[in-house]
C-alpha cells in the first residue's frame, strides 16, 4: 500500500524504522528484529540505506520480505551520496521488480574523505526526488525534514526552502528528524505551513533508552534536550532497566501530546530493539487502536 493512502484521514498512524546489517555476521540478529518488529504490525516499516549505498541489496531485500512474507506496508530508503544517476536508476528497477512502492528520497550523510557531490550526478534530495519521479514516477516518494534545521542549512528560512524544492519536485510526505521537545516540533510545522508546504508530516520520534544514546543523539542530530528528560538521563542513566523503562515512558509521553494537539502521524526510530518497540506499543494500545 502506498503511504499516502495510510495518511489520507484522521486516523492515527505508527510507523517504524529499522536498519539492515552492515556485514553478514549480523544479518541473522537483524532479520530476527526485523520479524519481532513486524509483528507487532505497525501502520508501516521503513527500512535505511548505507552512506553510498552499502547496504542497498539488504535494503531491497529486507523491505521486500516485510511486504510479502510479514504483511506489512514498506518503505525502501534511497540516498543520492555517491550514488551515480546509472546507480540510481538500477536500484528503482529493483525496487520496482519487488514490488516496493514507497521511498524515501534522501541525500544521505556524507562519509569521511568522500567526493560529493560527483560530477555530473546529483547535489540535493531534491534531484533524487525529480529522478525517481521521471523513471518510476507510480513511485511515492518521501523526504525528510528537520525541526531544528539541517545542521548544514545557512538558517533555517533556508533550510525550509530546500524542503519547498523538494516538495515542488515531487515529495508527497515528509518525515521529520527526532525531536524531544514537542514545541519545537508544532513550531516548526506552523512554519512549515506558512511557507506554502501542505503535504503530511509525519513526527519522528527517537527513544532514547540507553544513557550512551544520549550524547550521541546530540552530537548526530544537534537536536535540543529539555531539562526534564536530561533530569531523567542523569537520574536513571547507569540503571539500564530504569532507564529503558524511563526512555519509553518518555517517548509514548510525547506522542500522547502529539496526538491530543492533532498530530497524527508517528515514525518511532527503533534501533532495530523490539522490545522497546513493542513497549511504546503496548503503551499507546488504546490510542492508535492496536
């Protein structure tokens, strides 16, 4: 099922994010993951792509086998770093001969010591979205967005405008970055809305159940922790089970509030843990009606 479809009224959507294994030596533990997690039949199951496509062929596979072997809707992610225009075009064919209808169009992270953008190929997520539109233009197609600005964005008047070009291009929905702090979410959608983008947004929501999540979270994604949840972090932090407990109780927190001010898209970036996945389901079991 395409996305979009899901998004069309006012039901509450939960969605969920894994990632493939980075070698084979992992595969097993993140196929078993991947199963627990589907499961739990979420609205929806994105799965990611390698910086410069390292894990495409899992990718494909991986959001291949959620579809048709665990019935549920799926996601591929697609990234245009060190990705050619032949290279791209290669992977939607794959998509397409699996039956992957939905993906989310991103530039991707860029690696250490890579050239980017490639000559000739292509610079934004904005190209990638105009590329999957002329060769699989049945495709839905996604973005990210980012409630605290891209970290590499001038300000953030300019970072809307590049989600603008994206949407202008074709981008049918956008997923946002993780957040803690809802205000800065509802902000960031009035300015969204304001700038004339009126596709859905879905909210990206990150539980942190490990203290070591906690700076890193900072560190990749710049975002803001309001006191309250480092309050949290530096009560609960090196008791691994309270903390955990602490990090979902937190999570299914915000997502209350997002869904009592209308908010009802929810993508839960799950680090491929089930069993906190399973926890803010079971948290939120009257709420989204599963």
């Amino acid at each position: 099922m395409k996305i979009t479809e899901l998004l069309k009224d006012s039901k509450v959507t939960l969605s969920m994010e894994v990632f493939p294994p980075k070698n084979t030596t992992a595969f097993e533990n993140v196929i078993k993951a991947v199963k627990q997690i589907s499961a739990l039949k979420p609205d929806f199951i994105s799965v990611t792509y390698g910086a410069g496509g390292g894990t495409s062929e899992h990718t494909i596979n991986i959001a291949k086998d959620i579809k048709d072997e665990y019935g549920v809707s799926s996601m591929a992610h697609l990234t245009c770093v060190s990705s050619t225009r032949e290279t791209v075009e290669k992977q939607l064919v794959k998509m397409k001969e699996s039956g992957i209808e939905n993906i989310l169009a991103l530039r991707g992270d860029i690696p250490d010591e890579t050239e980017f953008p490639l000559p000739g190929q292509f610079h934004y997520a904005a190209d990638l979205v105009s590329e999957i539109k002329r060769i699989a233009p049945d495709m839905c197609i996604g973005g990210a967005c980012y409630p605290e600005g891209h970290p590499e964005a001038v300000n953030k008047a300019e970072d809307i405008k590049h989600i603008k070009e994206k949407v202008d291009a074709g981008c049918e929905f956008l997923t946002s970055q993780m957040f803690f702090d809802n205000s800065i979410f509802y902000n960031y959608l009035y300015r969204l809305r304001e700038a004339g983008i009126m596709v859905p947004v879905i909210a990206g929501i990150m539980p942190v159940t490990k203290k070591s999540q906690f700076a890193k979270s900072i560190q990749l994604s710049g975002c803001c922790m309001p006191a309250r949840f480092k309050a949290i972090v530096d009560w609960f932090g090196d008791e691994p089970l309270k903390m955990q407990q602490a990090g979902i109780a937190y999570a299914a927190g915000q997502i209350i509030d997002l869904v009592a001010n209308g908010i009802n898209h929810i993508h839960i970036y799950t680090m491929n843990n089930p069993e906190v996945a399973k926890g803010i389901m079971e948290s939120l079991s009257e709420i989204i009606g599963k």
